[in-house]
C-alpha cells in the first residue's frame, strides 16, 4: 500500500536550518505530484511547497527564498530544505501524495 515516512525534523534556533525528508513506497513515486505540509498548534494545515511530477515547484509566500522542495525519483524521496528558520515555522510537517495521502508528520520547534 501506499506509505509515506517523513524524517529530519528537530529542534532549531531562530536563523538556523533543517532538510526534511519524506520516503515514500507502493507506488509509482516519479507519476505524482509531492507537497510539505505544516500544521501549528491551533491553526488549520496549510501547503508550504509542493513539486510536479515534471519538477516544477511552488511555495507559499511566508517561505519563499528560504525552503527549497526537491525530489530525487530514483530514491523515492522527496525534502524540504528549510534555512533561515523562524519561531513562526514551527509545526508539525507533513508530507503528501496529490493532497490525498500523508505521512505522519515531523515536529519541527524553532526556539532560542
């Protein structure tokens, strides 16, 4: 079946960076469209950065310049670099197939 396991969060201080990874397996990985995910205490999910199949990628504004989503279709695996990270990126984030299939999630904590 179609799984999905997201890794690499952690605690960070305020300016520092994490890459995200997301191994995915049951399916034909390089036919999808792959997106992060983030939900903070209290507020609804919402996309951070997704990538087509045919490797365009888009973000969201609060990230722009500072994450970068990239897939290796060989691995199956796709990351989200995060630097210059900020209090207001914390959450827990979450990988997903098409909008439709997700991961369980990572906990990223950005404190001093």
């Amino acid at each position: 079946q179609v799984q999905l396991v997201e890794s690499g969060g952690g605690l960070v201080q305020p300016g520092g960076s994490l890459r995200l990874s997301c191994a995915a397996s049951g399916y034909i990985f390089s036919a999808y469209t792959m997106g992060w995910y983030r939900q903070a205490p209290g507020k609804q999910r919402e996309l951070v950065a997704y990538m087509t199949s045919s490797g365009d990628a888009n973000y969201v504004d609060s990230v722009k310049g500072r994450f970068t989503i990239s897939r290796d279709n060989a691995k199956k695996t796709v990351y989200l670099q995060m630097n210059n990270l900020r209090p207001e990126d914390t959450a827990v984030y979450y990988c997903s197939r098409d909008s439709t299939t997700w991961g369980q999630g990572t906990q990223v904590t950005v404190s001093s």
